[in-house]
C-alpha cells in the first residue's frame, strides 16, 4: 500500500480478474508468453513471500473494508510509516462510516490535519454520507458502487475490493507498476495513456481468482520493500526467475523516470495580527482553491514590482485595520505544493479592532475569527498556516502538527 498518486479521473476500471488470459512480451530474457503453469508457480511465489515478508500494517489486522477504505484513501500521496499514526488516531475518532458521516466537516478537516491533500478528507467525508444514505452505512461490495462515490477512482475501488472484501480485482499503482515494468521490461509503461492500459492488462491477467486479497498485496509490497526504485534487492526478489529486467542486467532502467518539471515560485506576504487580547487573526479558506475550509492567517500575493512591504501594507488596508507601532518583519514561511512553491514573508502587528468592527468580506476568505490559543489548538489548518504559527510563537500546546 505504498503511496503514490492513484487516481485518475474518467478512466475505466476493468470487470475483474480474468487469470486463463495470455500474457504477451513476458518471461525471460525474450518476449513470449508465460505458460498456466507459469504463472500458477509465480502467483505462488509471490503469495508465499508475502506471508513471510508483509508488515503488520494496522489495516491489516482485520481486513475490515471501512479500515481498507481509510488506509487507502490516507496513502494516496503519503507513505506509510507517515498514515500510520493517523489510521490509528482516525479508527479511535472515527470507527466506522456511520460517526464520519455524522461528524461536522471541520471535525473531519482537523482529525486529516497532517495529512495534507484535504480533498482526499472531504471526499471521504462526502462518500461516507452517501454510503450511510445509500447502502446501509457500509462500504458497498459492487464495483459500480464504488466508482460512483466521490474520491475513489479505479486504483481505489480495486484495492477495496481486493483487499476488503477478498474479490479478484486489478490494481496498478506506482510500487505495482514498477514491478510489472521490471517484471516484462517496459521501459516507459506508466509514461503514456496506451503504456498504462498494458500495466492494468498485465495486472488482471496475472490476477489470480483465488487469493486475490494475498497477490495484490504481495504486488504493492514487493515494489515497496524489494523492487525499489533505485538499488532494487534482485537476490531477494521472489519473482527474479521471471523478471526481464532483471535478466537483461538493468533493472533500474525500467520503468523510465519522468522527466523533472519547474516549479513556479510565487511570492507574497502574510499578516499575523493580534488584538489586544492577544488573539490572532484568521481567515477560513473558501470554495473553489487551496486549503478548502481550513483556517490560516492572511496572506496575499505580490507581482514582481510590488516589494514584500508594501504587499503587506496593501493587504492590512484591504481589511480596514490599523497597526499599532507599525509592523514587524518576523521572517519568512516557504511551501511546496505539487504545482507551486510559495515563499511569504511574514509580518506581524498589534491592530485595535473594537467589538463592532466587521472585516470586508471576500480578501481570500469565507469567515474571520480572532482565535485564541484554544481555538489555534482546535481548528483545522494547512502546515502554511502552522509554519507561519510557529513564526509568530502562537502554537499553543497540542497544536504543533504540521500537515500539507
């Protein structure tokens, strides 16, 4: 159950597992086709090692398709050593569908904080609802069922299935795709819309109707723990004998790396403003961007000719505040996001805001809130807004969690 990212909006997830198809281009070191006896000897191979070699993951206790359900949805993006702790906080909260569909969506914001990706939060929050309204509160066994729920997309509904509920189902994700690339020597399968259809159907041929829970899992856990990307453990590999890669002496070529993208860099500034209480002002994101629902600090962005100054002053104008004493710089908080990088500086002031006094609406906000230290401590937040806390020294004691 190694992380990577999974999804991929609008594809077709195959019917299920189809074991007797040919498998073209396999076996070493030329191409052909591994023969039912070939494949029955690697199917048993790879399920043996996995008895022996799989880690004791919490969601692995009991097979529980809820607990499945969770653990996949949190390892979209985020490794596993990283969900594991907060499987096991969530499971405490959250037991089953029913108290994640009851559950406020802020609740549910807080309990993913640290994760990051909080899309992959309300989306679980949204499924839930519909599971409860829809099929009894449980996650459905159907794979239509399950394709139809927000967040789960083909690698989702397949692990579910497979894994939860113990039925033939391909997945293909990046530890999977990697085996297979190496296993029949394709270099460039995960690169290209035709070279991803052939790793879903090798997935499914070599999918094996009984045991599909074990095969699958042996897949994931294998390319996790054995075929890594880079000095891949060959000598230990339970399926060397068959690997192509392998017998052609270059295993790390395979699959290709993506090449490496720019990251835009955008800068800007941030406020931490206090009252005279000492509390801070937050903003809660709104709809249709970043950080959906989740509370920060303000900031906004600046064009190139804009010093970082004079963004700030512009953004504590926009709100009708007044520092007092001016403002001060306090440093400056730099985020990587998947697409972006954000470098803000950071300044801070005390401002007189009167029990009357209404902050404009719209400025990247849905609601305002002077917060307190247990507010800070309760409220969802992205790790921008946790750095730029931890900047201004208003973590509060149980609050210092980071999340993306």
């Amino acid at each position: 159950m190694k992380s990577v990212a999974r999804e991929k909006p609008g594809a077709t997830h195959p019917s299920g597992g189809v074991p007797g198809r040919a498998i073209r281009g396999a076996g070493p070191p030329r191409g052909g086709e591994l023969s039912p006896g070939g494949r029955t000897a690697l199917r048993r191979a790879l399920c043996a090692w996995f008895a022996g070699a799989g880690r004791p993951l919490p969601w692995r206790e009991r097979y529980d398709p809820y607990e499945v359900w969770v653990a996949e949805m949190m390892l979209q993006q985020t490794q596993v050593e990283a969900v594991i702790p907060f499987f096991r906080r969530w499971m405490a909260r959250f037991p089953d569908v029913a108290a994640v569909a009851a559950a406020p969506e802020e609740e549910v914001l807080k309990a993913w904080e640290g994760l990051g990706y909080y899309r992959r939060a309300r989306n679980l929050h949204e499924a839930a609802r519909r599971m409860v309204a829809d099929h009894g509160g449980r996650v459905p066994a159907d794979l239509e069922a399950l394709r139809a729920l927000p967040g789960i997309g083909r690698y989702t509904a397949g692990a579910v299935l497979s894994i939860g509920f113990d039925r033939a189902a391909p997945i293909v994700d990046g530890n999977v795709g990697r085996v297979l690339s190496r296993l029949f020597a394709l270099p460039d399968a995960a690169r290209s819309s035709a070279g991803e259809a052939r790793l879903w159907e090798l997935a499914e041929a070599l999918l094996p109707s009984r045991a599909p829970r074990a095969f699958n899992q042996g897949l994931m856990e294998l390319g996790a723990l054995v075929c890594r990307p880079q000095a891949p453990r060959c000598g230990e590999c339970p399926l060397r004998r068959w690997c192509r890669a392998r017998a052609l002496g270059s295993p790390e070529r395979f699959p290709a790396a993506p090449l490496p993208k720019a990251r835009p860099v955008r800068e800007g500034s941030l406020l931490l403003l206090h009252d005279g209480a000492g509390r801070l002002l937050l903003r809660k994101r709104p709809a249709g961007g970043l950080w959906v629902g989740l509370w920060e600090p303000p900031w906004t962005e600046r064009s190139p000719a804009e010093g970082a100054p004079a963004a700030a002053r512009r953004l504590l104008t926009a709100l009708a505040l007044s520092p007092l004493g001016g403002l001060r710089r306090r440093g400056r908080v730099v985020h990587g996001l998947t697409h972006l990088e954000l470098r803000l500086a950071c300044y801070a002031a005390q401002v007189q805001a009167t029990a009357g006094h209404a902050l404009p609406s719209g400025n990247g906000a849905s609601a305002w809130q002077w917060a307190g230290a247990a507010a800070l401590a309760e409220l969802p937040m992205a790790r921008l807004g946790r750095k730029a806390l931890a900047i201004g020294g208003d973590i509060p004691a149980g609050g210092s969690r980071t999340s993306g």
